[in-house]
C-alpha cells in the first residue's frame, strides 16, 4: 500500500491508476492526513457488497433463540426521587 500526496497524485495519476489495477491500495493525502484511497474496480465491488449487506436488529437476533418470546415483566417501573 503506498501513500502519496495530493499534488503528486495530480502528477503521477496515470501510474497511480497502473497500481491500482495491479492490486496495490493507493493513499491519497492531504497536508498529511489520509482523504482518498485509490483501488481497482473489483476491490470497490467488494467494498461496496460488503457495506450493502443489511444486518439485522438486535429484537431479530434475540428471536432466533429457543423459546424466542420473552415475557415482559408487568411491575411499574420504580419512582426515582431527582
């Protein structure tokens, strides 16, 4: 993985691009602080199914448990003096 800065990236784009589609991961600076990152088309498909999968909640999570329904407990809740 190689780091270069924003002007050098404006300078050297095209072998930059080479990098990428080589596989090598490309940082893109900015007065020293990471901003872009430059990968080939098949790293960002990855990235992007990857972030696209939709996870399910926890009420989700806890019903796939045996005996998945839970009892609420039907006591008031307790007064707090503030």
């Amino acid at each position: 993985m190689s780091t270069v800065s924003l002007k050098d990236a404006k300078a050297g784009f095209s072998s930059l691009v080479d990098d990428a589609i080589r596989g090598e991961f490309v940082t893109i600076t900015r007065h020293g602080k990471p901003v872009a990152a430059l990968v080939s088309v098949a790293a960002a498909d990855i990235a992007r199914k990857a972030l696209g999968k939709k996870r399910s909640g926890l009420v989700s999570y806890l019903r796939t448990f045996p005996d998945g329904e839970f009892e609420r407990n039907p006591a008031p809740s307790r007064d707090v003096d503030l």
